[in-house]
C-alpha cells in the first residue's frame, strides 16, 4: 500500500514538503543540528574577545562587516548580539527542535507503532513554521539594527529599548507557534495511536518523556507567547506593558505612558523558561535510557518509578520558576516557597538518576558508540543537577547569582547532559533511519573528544563564578577578580575551540555514512522495541504489517527466551 | 595589593553577615563532592564489573536495591537542613532584621544609570534634598532639586562608594533606565536595581580597604565596564572625608549652577 502511494508524490512533496513525519523528523535534525553548528561558531568567536580582550583579528572584519568588528575588533553591541543569539539559537532553534522536532518526530510514531503523527499536515505547519522563525533569527543579523543584543532572556527596559529586538520577538512568535503545533500532534498521537497491546506502562521510557514534555511545552510557552505581544506592543505600539514611568535614558525623560512593570516580564518569561529547562533535558533522559537498556541487555531499574518521576517533574516544573529572581528584591514569604520547590524538585531527578545507575547492576555492558554517549550523559548530568543546589537555596546564590557558576551550571546540564544524549541518540537510529551503521572508530574519537573539551570548557566556569565574576561580560579583566581568573578564560576558550575540531569526525562521520556506511538489517542493536521492528529505512507508512504488543519495553537476556531479547511484538511461544 | 587577597575560590569576605553565605556554599559543595565520590564509585564498579565478555550473561532478575531509597532519603534530608537550618534564616536577617536607628546606621541612596553608579549622601543634616527625573542631566546625574533646602549638603558622587567600617549602611536602590544589579563581591551582598522600585538593602563592613562594586546584570553595551570603586575608611577617616565634600565642594557647584 505504501508503495504505490510513494510513487504518486513528485520530489517536492516527497523531500520538501512532505506529511511523513520521518521525513519532517529528518528536516528537523538537519535544520537543527546546523543551528547547533552556527550558535557554537558565534561562541568560538566570542571566547577570543574573552580569552584574549581587545585583540583585533583583521580576517574576523571581512567575515561579521566593519560594523560590528572594525579592524577585526569586536565591539561591545556586536558581543552582546553574539551572546544573546548564541543563546536563543542553541535553546530554540537547536536543541529543542532536535530533541522534539528531531527525535520525537522520527522515532515516537515508530516505537507506538503508528503509521505516522496523528496530524500529518500540522506535523508539516510545525517545522515550516520553525523554519521561518529561524530565518528571522538569522536574518536578524542583516538588519540595519544588528541582531537581538538583550540576553536571550530580554528583560525589559533594556530589551525595550535596545535595538533588534522588535525581529527578536517576531521570530520567537514562529518559534512558539512552531511548538504549539508540535506539542498538540505529540499528545494526540501519543494518546491515540498505540498499537493494540501498547498499554501506558509498556511504553518505551523515551516515549514517556515526550509525552510529558509535551505538555510542558503546551502549557508553559503560550504565557512567553502573551509576553513577546506584549514586548512587541510596547516596542511597536507605544505601550507600556514593562515600562515604568519617569524613565530617563542617557538623561533624557523617555516619552512614554509608564506605569507598567519590568517584572511581570521576567515573571512571564520564567514560566516559560523553567519548564523549558525540562523540556531539555526529559528527551535526553528517554534517549539514555533507551540505549542504557538496550546496552546493559537488561530491563531497566524502576521502569514505573522513572515514569512517575518524570510526571512528577513536569508538574513541580511549572512552580519553581521565581527561582531564578531570588536577588529581584524578594521577600522572605516568596523566597520560602520558591526555595523549598527548588529542593523538592530535585528528589525526581535524583531517583531518575539513581534508577539509571543501578540499572547497570547485573548487566553486560556492551561498549557501543551510543552507549558511550549514554554513560557520560550520567556523571554529567549529576554535575548539572548538583550545582543547582546553590544556586536554588536564596543565602549562597547571593554570591552566586548572575555569575560564571549560573552559565556552568545549566551548560552541564544542557551541553555535556543533554548534547552527549542527542549525539548518542543520532548514533543509535542512524541506522534506522539509513540502514546503515556510522563508523566505530569516528565515533570514538567523537566521543573522546567531546567529552574531554566539554570539561575543560565549562569545569573553569565554576571557579569563575566561585570567583565573583559576572556573566554577560565583555572583557572581565576589567575587574580585579576578573584578571585573577583571566588564565581559566582561556584554558575555557582554547577548550572551546578544540571542542569545535573535534566535531569534526562526527560530521565526516554523519555524512560519509550515508553513503558508505556499513549495511546492517532492521535490527541491528538487537533491540526490543517497535521501531526496530520496521523496516530500515521505514516505508511511508512505517510498518509493513500492523505490530501487536505482547509485552513490556525492555525484555532483555529473558531466561525463557533462547536469543537473548524478546521484542515488544514477538508473538508469545 | 587586590591580587594577593583573592584565591581561586570565594573572594574575601568583610561583612558582618557573610560568613554565614560562605559556610552554606562550603557546606553544599562538601555535600556535592560526598555525594558525587560516593555515586561515581559505585557507577565506575557497574562500568567495570558488568562489562560485557564471553561468558557473562546480564541478569533479567533486577536487583532489589533499598539502599537507593535510602539515599534519596538522605539527600532529601539534607536538602531539608540546607533549606531550613541555614538558608531561610540568613535570608530572614537580610531582608528583615535591618539596622534600627540606635545602631546609627549610615542611610545612603544608591541610583543606577547607563553605565554608572551614582551614590547619594544625605550630608550633615541627615535628609536627602528631592530629586526629579526631569532635573537629571550630564551634570546632575541624579536630579538632585538644588532649590531644596535638604540638598544642601547632599553629596553625590559617581562610582566612588566610600562608607566607614563597623558601621551599619542602609541603601536604597533605585534605578534610571534599565534593571541593573548591585553587587560588591568582598560584602556578600547583591541586589537587583529594577526601575520604577525602590528596594532597601544593608550591610556592614569589618575591614577597611580598597575593593570594588560591579554590575551583575546585562545593563547593555558597557555592562562589562559598570564598576566602581569601594573604599572602606575608619571612622575617623570617614568622618573627615565626609565633612570635607559634603561642607565645602557641593556649596561651589551648587554656586557654580547660579
């Protein structure tokens, strides 16, 4: 069936704009993982400013414009462009897009067994979308008013008043759209088209996580929505929405109708952004315990603990967010409630943790490529989720707020966390997706490499902001801590550039492979659930004969079961 | 003479209150290194242990582990005495327990611009004359309303923060245009400057000496460049600063302006 309806779709249909949410899930992998690519690259050049403060770099003037670096000297707006884009494209046009977008769109339909999204053509409106918003981020550079240089937090006045904004609001408006649209088609899908037998708690753990962040992008990202029309109508309306009155800028009144609050955006935009951080990180969880199961050949440890774990995590999401405004001029009452959330919130998180660490007890670990993404996910994440602890408690993020600890902090969790887990997840479905394996020995270098550059990169930030350094600077050796700790910049910057070439065997790697990789079957990992029970590549229509389940995800080294692992739709004996 | 007081973990502290900020980071990060030695052993054990070899089958059988239980107990508890024990009530004495006037606290305002800190000195008579948004200009940065007779005496003064030791400061922070942060690294004090508010702070410093204020939130192109200088006098020293600019330099600008 699916074949003949393959045929009748000409190229653009078929590669462009297609309805199949592999081909969507590929698009988004794509598009995403060169965001990721291009927001690293904004930061390789921004940590020379930092390393190596007022060097000019004549080459660099030709490339960004003598605008934005005369004579190959990077200007303070130019950095703080840098900064605020390096932020939004890694968050929103990189890693959320590939962990959801990317993996969610490809594999979730396969592993319920589905035949494709429940909505194939919004399918299609989420990543068209997404990929506008992505085109205003970029072109945003080209305006005559430069790129967003607010943070990628835009805290009003500032973000008011500072120019590139207003294309700022408007791509993230696509954005959000884009994850609207996304996050309705995962629930439905989800909900609606299991396979028979697929009961909630036969569900692979991955499958789980995308539910739940799903629902966090539903109901956290609509608030951000509200506020970037509300910081689009204060920019382009002459509104007052985060305004307060008797402004006075380079000691001129603004002229203004006042009385609006600059809080009520950062309120707005932390309901958003802490969920956000869930939305992160629960993907890479699913991806990591899907190859940490299929690697130990082993069931997981407290399959059901992990699953309530992450429920419980989404919805304690949603009330920790004034955590990141302690220093705001918050009361005792607030800082109360904010701080105690903050340490419950981390009880979840240890027990996914811990559920992931014991499940190695008894296993027979093999050391695949993805499984060694997967193993540093662990001791990396429990780094990003340790140095939370005092940044969460109001005494010692007095010293800590705002510094080099905050962006080492979440860089753990998001960069050698949830990085380590997408790469590990696009070496574990690469050959579901091509048929073919990627190369062992690439991938090792990748893995070596990435993990060792990624500590020495972000392992300094800590002494930094131990250290009393802010964030956001552009030439800390301003102050006299600053230039104390100068020497931990650049051993942080020269990290980040060997970083950058050891991405190199990864693409070399990922498109050598499409090609010349090595031809495998549709199983290769000798893994149990449904995705792998297509065909590699799957047809349109992913299976070729309706799966049913017969049992729970992770069926591994059975003792009744002679192969070693009984997939999800092996027919009981 | 800064290079010699700063190491490679928490700047010096003068405060009264800081050791208090110090000793919960400290402790915390005693509780991460425990916690993560402790996990990493038994995580590095599994790698090795539990390799894959010829011979060796994983177990489908899942180990019954109550000792992960308990330790999420414990770290919970320990989060619970973190919390309760000494974060709640070092917030409590920052935000709350203020200086009272007995203590003859040194009352100051602290207006944050586009990139500077101005400092506001009430003088002698102990009352800050009014400001105006409307009167702030290149040399009146904070509108200070000469016409008023309590600005008098008013000394204003520009990334230059100078307060006596062992004496109480109380600060109000108010802002002229964007959300900025107070921060002085060596007093454990930071705080968010957020126009259209005006939020008070305290401190008091046991050392004197030479250190630095900086900006800890993105406040725009120069943000990086946002610091002023702190200097810690005696009293003595601070007193005899005091009356010499608030008594004699203000009267000529003020006279200057006429």
């Amino acid at each position: 069936m699916s074949g003949e309806h393959d045929h009748e779709l000409g190229f653009w249909r078929k590669y462009v704009f297609s309805i199949d949410h592999k081909v969507i899930g590929i698009q988004y992998t794509i598009t995403a993982l060169l965001f990721l690519l291009f927001g690293f690259t904004l930061m390789m050049v921004m940590r020379f400013q930092l390393a190596y403060p007022g060097t000019e770099i004549p080459f660099l003037a030709k490339i960004f414009g003598e605008g934005n670096m005369p004579g190959g000297l990077m200007l303070p707006e130019f950095y703080n462009q840098l900064g605020a884009m390096h932020g939004t494209i890694m968050v929103f046009l990189g890693v959320v897009p590939l962990a959801v977008g990317g993996f969610g769109n490809y594999v979730m339909p396969l592993q319920i067994g589905a035949p494709d999204m429940a909505f194939p053509r919004l399918n299609m409106a989420s990543y068209w979308v997404y990929f506008l918003g992505g085109v205003i981020m970029l072109g945003s550079f080209f305006l005559p008013s430069g790129a967003a240089q607010s943070g990628w937090t835009s805290y009003p006045p500032l973000s008011n008043i500072n120019p590139g904004q207003t294309a700022w609001l408007f791509g993230m408006v696509f954005l959000i759209t884009s994850s609207l649209l996304g996050s309705v088609n995962f629930i439905v899908t989800i909900i609606q088209l299991r396979a028979e037998g697929l009961t909630f708690f036969r569900l692979p753990f991955f499958v789980w996580a995308q539910l739940v962040t799903a629902f966090l992008l539903l109901l956290a990202f609509p608030p951000l929505e509200a506020a970037g029309v509300l910081q689009l109508m204060d920019r382009l309306a002459g509104t007052s929405f985060f305004m307060p009155s008797g402004l006075v800028v380079s000691n001129q009144v603004l002229d203004i109708a006042g009385e609006g609050n600059p809080l009520l955006w950062q309120h707005l935009f932390w309901f958003l952004a802490h969920p956000e951080v869930y939305v992160l990180i629960l993907p890479a969880m699913g991806i990591v315990a899907e190859i940490l199961a299929n690697n130990t050949r082993k069931p997981l440890w407290g399959y059901r603990s992990l699953v309530y774990a992450t429920i419980f995590l989404g919805f304690m999401s949603f009330i920790v967010w004034a955590h990141h405004m302690f220093m705001t001029g918050m009361g005792t009452t607030m800082s109360a409630f904010f701080q105690t959330t903050t340490m419950i919130i981390s009880v979840p998180s240890v027990i996914i943790l811990t559920a992931m660490v014991i499940s190695l007890w008894g296993a027979s670990i093999r050391y695949t490529v993805p499984m060694l993404f997967a193993i540093a996910f662990l001791p990396m994440f429990a780094i990003g989720g340790l140095t939370g602890l005092p940044l969460g408690l109001t005494a010692s993020d007095i010293h800590l707020h705002d510094t080099y600890y905050v962006i080492g902090h979440f860089h753990f969790v998001v960069a050698p966390g949830t990085l380590m887990a997408l790469f590990g997840g696009i070496y574990y479905w690469f050959p579901k997706v091509t048929g073919r394996l990627m190369n062992n020995m690439l991938g090792k270098l990748h893995f070596w490499g990435t993990l060792i550059f990624m500590n020495v990169v972000f392992m300094p930030m800590f002494l930094q902001g131990m250290h009393s350094v802010s964030r956001r600077l552009y030439d800390q050796t301003v102050y006299e801590h600053g230039k104390d700790v100068q020497d931990l910049t650049i051993a942080s910057s020269w990290g980040a550039w060997c970083l950058g070439i050891a991405q190199i065997p990864f693409i070399i790697n990922f498109f050598a492979s499409i090609f010349a990789g090595k031809k495998v079957g549709s199983n290769p990992w000798d893994a149990t659930t449904l995705e792998w029970a297509a065909p590699s590549p799957p047809p349109h229509g992913n299976f070729e004969t309706e799966p049913v389940v017969y049992r729970g995800p992770y069926e591994y080294s059975p003792p009744e079961d002679p192969t070693g692992f009984s997939p999800q739709n092996k027919a009981p004996a | 003479m800064l290079d010699s007081l700063y190491g490679y973990w928490l700047p010096p502290d003068i405060s009264t209150h800081g050791y208090q900020v110090d000793r919960l980071i400290n402790v915390i990060h005693w509780f991460m290194g425990a916690i993560f030695v402790g996990w990493g052993i038994f995580f590095t054990y599994c790698l090795i242990r539990f390799r894959a070899r010829p011979g060796h089958r994983a177990s489908h059988q899942l180990p019954k582990a109550k000792a992960s239980k308990w330790s999420e107990v414990c770290v919970a508890a320990f989060e619970a005495v973190l919390l309760i024990g000494f974060s709640m009530p070092v917030w409590a004495q920052i935000k709350n327990e203020f200086p009272t006037e007995e203590q003859k606290p040194l009352h100051l305002r602290i207006v944050a611009e586009q990139f500077a800190w101005n400092f506001h000195y009430p003088g002698a008579d102990g009352e800050f004359g009014r400001t105006a948004p409307e009167l702030m200009a290149a040399d009146n940065l904070i509108g200070l309303d000469y016409d008023d007779p309590a600005a008098a005496d008013d000394l204003v003064t520009n990334n230059d923060l100078r307060i006596p030791v062992d004496r109480p400061i109380i600060c109000d922070l108010t802002s002229k245009d964007v959300i900025h942060s107070f921060w002085i690294p060596v007093m454990r004090i930071k705080q968010d400057v957020i126009p259209g508010m005006k939020i008070p702070i305290w401190f008091q410093a046991t050392q004197t000496g030479d250190y630095q204020v900086a900006c800890a939130q993105l406040c725009g192109n120069n943000h990086y460049n946002m610091k002023g200088d702190l200097t810690v006098y005696s009293a003595a020293e601070f007193e005899a600063w005091y009356a010499d600019m608030a008594g004699g330099d203000d009267e000529e600008e003020e006279e200057e302006d006429e």
